[in-house]
C-alpha cells in the first residue's frame, strides 16, 4: 500500500505543486523507536502522506528532498500513524490507506459531526504504546484540520506516559492545494511546505496542561502564534 500510494502522492506533491522541505536532515539522527512526530493538520490524508516521503527520503540519505525511489525502498517499515477510526473507516479508500500503518482510534469529543464525551478506550493507548516500542509514530495533537484549534490532552498523556523522543514537524499549503480529505486537488502549483524542528525539551514529570503547552508551542498552533498570524 505505501509503496502504491507513494507513486501517485508523489506526481501531487512534486510535480504538479512544489515541495519545499526544512529540517529533515535531524530524522536519521533519531533513535530506531520512541519516536513521537507532532504536526498541525491541514487534510485528513495528504500530510501524512508528504511527511512518510519526507521521512524515507532522509532516512534514504538525501534530506530536504523527496524522492520516489527512497519511498519504494521504505528502509524503515515501523513508522505508524494515528488515524480516527471514524475518518478510516468512512470508505474503500481509506481503509485501503489504513493498511499504510494506521493505528486507529475512537474520538472522544466527536463521533458522526456531533459532539460527544467518551472515555479514552485503552486499547486505543495500548495500540500507541505498542508502535512506540517497535517504531516511530505520527500524530495530530489537535485532532482536526481546523488551524489554532484546542490541543487534545491525550497526546500529553502519551508523552508523559512512554517518554518518547518527541519532535514537531510544521506544515503547510496542503489546505489550499488539496481538499479537505488530501485526495482531490483544488489548485496546482501550490508551495506545500515541511520544517522538521528539533526534539523537544520536555520535563515528563511536568503536569499534563505544561507538557501540552510545550506540545501546541511545538507545532506553532498556540495562542500566541495564532496572534502572530492574525496581526
């Protein structure tokens, strides 16, 4: 499935728009597990697809690139990310993308565009903990492609739990390139940009509330680059 949905992802990110990528020469550096990679979100599935194409092509040894040979190798196969159940199961597609490493789990703030509140199911913790053990995770702290919204604490809780390596990825552009589920192009020629950052420094006996700060600091989606964006 990666290697199928790396040959048409790529045309998309490189040939009809331009890839522009910071930082990725950190991600070979890192650990072989306990990895955490943080992102903000623009689509449902468009970004993790750039940032799994970021990743090998480093990790291939040509950071800040992205090449599709480096992709069909896939040099690392334990590279995971956190997926809602709900958005991966909503059609062929996205169960067909799920089979790319997908560790799905159930919301528990919105199910079928209603608000809810549920309990964390943990199973949904073990299966996160699991793929740290083993590998490298992704995941969107704020759980929705709306920008500046509230971090989820549940990434916090992870964090304090298993101490991973944790590190931001910054993205942009996919929003105005793609449609909100990052299948359909909406404009061409679009810059989609990556900035990998250094891993954060994180105290794992800080209380929850600290550790998200830290986390939304990360990703630049806290208040006050919400500021920094709107003045």
């Amino acid at each position: 499935m990666l290697r199928l949905f790396g040959r048409i992802t790529f045309i998309r990110f490189t040939k009809k728009n331009v890839a522009k990528i910071e930082g990725a020469e950190l991600i070979p550096k890192l650990a072989g597990k306990n990895v955490l990679f943080i992102s903000n979100h623009q689509t449902y599935f468009a970004d993790v697809a750039f940032m799994l194409h970021v990743i090998h092509t480093a990790l291939d040894g040509f950071p800040n690139e992205m090449r599709l040979k480096s992709l069909l190798r896939s040099k690392k196969s334990d590279i995971y990310y956190v997926a809602a159940e709900e958005t991966m199961k909503s059609g062929l597609l996205p169960k067909l993308l799920g089979l790319s490493g997908a560790i799905t789990i159930k919301r528990t703030w919105r199910e079928a565009g209603k608000e809810i509140n549920r309990k964390v199911d943990k199973k949904d913790t073990d299966n996160i903990k699991q793929a740290l053990e083993a590998g490298w995770v992704i995941t969107f702290p704020q759980g929705t492609t709306k920008p500046f919204a509230k971090g989820r604490k549940g990434t916090a809780h992870i964090i304090k739990n298993y101490q991973p390596i944790v590190v931001p990825i910054v993205i942009d552009g996919f929003r105005r390139a793609f449609d909100k589920k990052g299948i359909f192009l909406k404009k061409k020629g679009t810059t989609l940009r990556l900035r990998v950052k250094e891993p954060l420094k994180i105290d794992y006996d800080d209380h929850v509330e600290n550790i998200m700060q830290t986390v939304m600091d990360g990703i630049e989606q806290s208040r006050k680059f919400e500021w920094r964006a709107n003045n």
